[in-house]
C-alpha cells in the first residue's frame, strides 16, 4: 500500500442520516521474477454508538 486517504461526511436529511465515505487508495507491487499481486482491498466497518455510550464519552 503506497498511499491511502478516507474521507467522510454526514448529511442529515429529514428524519435520515447518511453517512458518505470515500475511500482512495494506491498500490503497486514489482519483482524480478515470478508474480506479484497488488491489491486495493478494502475493510469497512460502520457500528452504531448506543446512546448511553455517548454520554460517558468526555
């Protein structure tokens, strides 16, 4: 992975919130002999703070 930049933003519309992530990444991979794989792969994972836990948070 040679470079990576994630973004998001919150909209609220109405009574709906949405949530837009943008992700960028690069990767490149190089050898002499053989193969090589270069991957963008990427892992999201969005929770849900509970109410109670917002609260505790300082």
């Amino acid at each position: 992975m040679i470079h990576q930049n994630v973004k998001t933003y919150r909209y609220r519309v109405g009574h709906n919130n949405y949530i837009i992530i943008n992700i960028y990444q690069n990767a490149s991979a190089t050898a002499e002999a053989g193969n090589v794989l270069a991957s963008n792969a990427v892992n999201v994972r969005i929770t849900k703070q509970l109410a109670k836990q917002k609260k505790r948070k300082r």
